[in-house]
C-alpha cells in the first residue's frame, strides 16, 4: 500500500533561522513527487514536482530535494509570510497525500 | 483564467439529505479528482477520473457517486449525508506535471 509521511507535524521558527522539512514515502512506480502550501481556508498550492532522485527545484526560499525514499524541503531563512502547512504527495497510481508540516515564522 | 472553481463554499446538511458538488476546470486536464480533508488526516482521493466518460474509485468512496459527462466538469454527488462525511471537499486537476486545487467546500452534516 502506497504511504507519505511528514516530520515534523508543526515547527516553529524565528524569523531568518532555516530549517528542513521531512517527507517519507512507500510507492510502487512513483511517477513524481509533488510539494505544496495551503493557507488556512484555502486549497493546495502547488510549488514543486521532482521526478527522479538527485533532482533539485528552487524557487525563492524554498528548495525541495529527492532521494529514492524521501524528499526535503528547505527553508532558507525565512519570513513570517512563509507561514503555512506545507503538504507534499507522492504520484504512482494516484496521488497519496502526507498529512502536512505546519510551520509557524515568527518575527 | 479561473482555473478549478467549486461550488458551493459552505454547506450544512440535514443526515439523509443528498446534495452534489460541482466542480469545473477551464484547462482542459484529462484527470481530475476529489478529496476530502480532515484534521491529521491529510488529503484523501475519493474519486478520480483519467478522462470524459472515465472514473474510478480512491481510499475512500463509500457514500460518493461521480460522473464526468465533459473534459470541464467533475460533480460529486452525496446520496444520503451522515455526519462522518462532514469535512472540507477539494476538487483537482492535473497534468503529470502538477495539480490545481479548487478552494475548497466546507460540508457539515447534523
């Protein structure tokens, strides 16, 4: 059965200290990893697809790695809009969702 | 562009009340999904569709009927609410490469 778990499930940050966010998976044939953010009342927010281990994408603070059974999202020294649950899913068959990292920057 | 737009943005429901869902895409994405998302638990795939005339089952289908009729739309239907099925609703569509969210639909069911 495929399987996506996060770590940690909250973190709290000052603002300008980076940190790492865990994602765990177990996918047969996994076609792509995918990460997002989602604000409060709100969807999904894609940020990312990584496809094969090695593979890096950046996009402002925020750089997400991918190894054969995890992938991490960097967070280089954040701001306190960075504040969100990131999510990340992992696409084989279908997509299968972790339960989120709800990261607090406080300022 | 508008993207995934769901309708409506809340809903209560009486238990045994039925009620569906809309969602629509202006993409023209083959796939597109449902998921439900409750505290701790993530999101989870209810039903999915990989085209017009195509849908399976997710993780959780019990108590949900699909239909895709159009590339555009994706309704879930609710045939008789019960208060395990009061959650946030997210429709989706997606290429391989990424996925868009729809903003979401609060359901309650008393």
């Amino acid at each position: 059965e495929d399987q996506v778990t996060q770590s940690p499930e909250a973190l709290r940050l000052q603002e300008g200290e980076s940190s790492s966010l865990n994602c765990s998976y177990t996918v047969s044939g996994l076609r792509g990893l995918f990460w997002y953010r989602q604000d409060p009342g709100k969807g999904p927010e894609f940020l990312f697809t990584l496809y094969s281990a090695g593979e890096e994408k950046e996009k402002e603070r925020l750089k997400a790695t991918l190894t054969k059974k995890e992938s991490f999202l960097h967070i280089t020294a954040p701001k306190p809009e960075d504040s969100a649950t990131y999510l990340c899913a992992a696409y084989g068959q279908n997509f299968v969702f972790g339960p989120g990292t709800r990261l607090s920057v406080l300022p | 562009n508008a993207g995934v737009t769901q309708t409506p943005k809340f809903q209560v429901l009486k238990t045994g009340q039925s009620m569906t869902l809309q969602c629509a895409q202006d993409m023209n994405h083959e796939y597109m999904s449902w998921y439900r998302q409750d505290p701790g638990m993530g999101l989870r795939l209810i039903h999915y569709s990989v085209g017009a005339g195509i849908t399976d089952q997710g993780e959780v289908p019990n108590g949900y009927n699909v239909s895709r009729s159009t590339t555009e739309d994706f309704p879930l239907r609710l045939l008789s609410a019960a208060p395990s099925q009061t959650s946030v609703y997210f429709c989706a569509s997606s290429t391989g490469l990424e996925a868009f969210f729809g903003q979401g639909t609060r359901l309650t069911v008393v």
